[in-house]
C-alpha cells in the first residue's frame, strides 16, 4: 500500500497507517483505490472525489462529447451560411464529406 500527499510518494505497510494517515496523507491500496484519508485537509472531500471523478473520465475520452458537438455546431451553421443541404448526417466526418462534395453554382455573367 502507499501513503500519497502532494508529489509525495511512500510505500508502507499495515503499522505506519495511522501515522502516515496523521500526517495528513492518503492512504491507497496496491490497485491505487483510497483506503483511508489523511487528516487535516483543507479541499472538503466531496469537491475532492467530483475532480478526481473529472479527471478520469477525461483521461478516458468522455470529455471528448462535448467537444465533438461544438464542433458539429460549427460545421453546421457553416453549412447553413453557404446553403449546404447535409441531408440527415449529423457525424462530424460525414458533415465535413458534405462540405467537400458542394459545388455551388458559379455566378451567371450579365446577372
């Protein structure tokens, strides 16, 4: 197990918890869950565990959807100001392919 606080790292065993936990350190187990929290913090754990939570799921992409939808946003009202018809298709790729394939008509000469 490990005692974590700031950068610091520490491994130790069942005896040294309770100082280690004291001293204001976490407490995790060999798969890195939290065991124990150290005394004396001044984050209250709640907000703590909300941007742990945060943090991982934008490690894992799952922040990824609200950035993919600002940009479907934006290839839309493009779309919509050179009077782009993208049919049905709401993928990003597919929106773009839209985009790529229009060919407006050009301007008559004497209009």
């Amino acid at each position: 197990m490990f005692a974590v606080k700031n950068n610091k790292q520490y491994t130790i065993d069942e005896k040294q918890i309770k100082s280690y936990q004291d001293a204001g350190f976490d407490i995790l187990g060999d798969e890195g869950e939290i065991l124990h929290h150290g005394r004396g913090k001044k984050v209250p754990f709640e907000e703590l565990e909300a941007l742990r939570k945060e943090n991982k799921a934008l490690k894992e992409g799952k922040g990824k959807e609200a950035d993919n939808q600002d940009v479907v946003d934006i290839l839309k009202a493009f779309a919509q100001e050179h009077e782009i018809d993208l049919g049905k298709s709401t993928a990003i790729s597919a929106i773009v392919k839209k985009i790529k394939e229009h060919n407006p008509e050009p301007p008559k000469v004497g209009e």
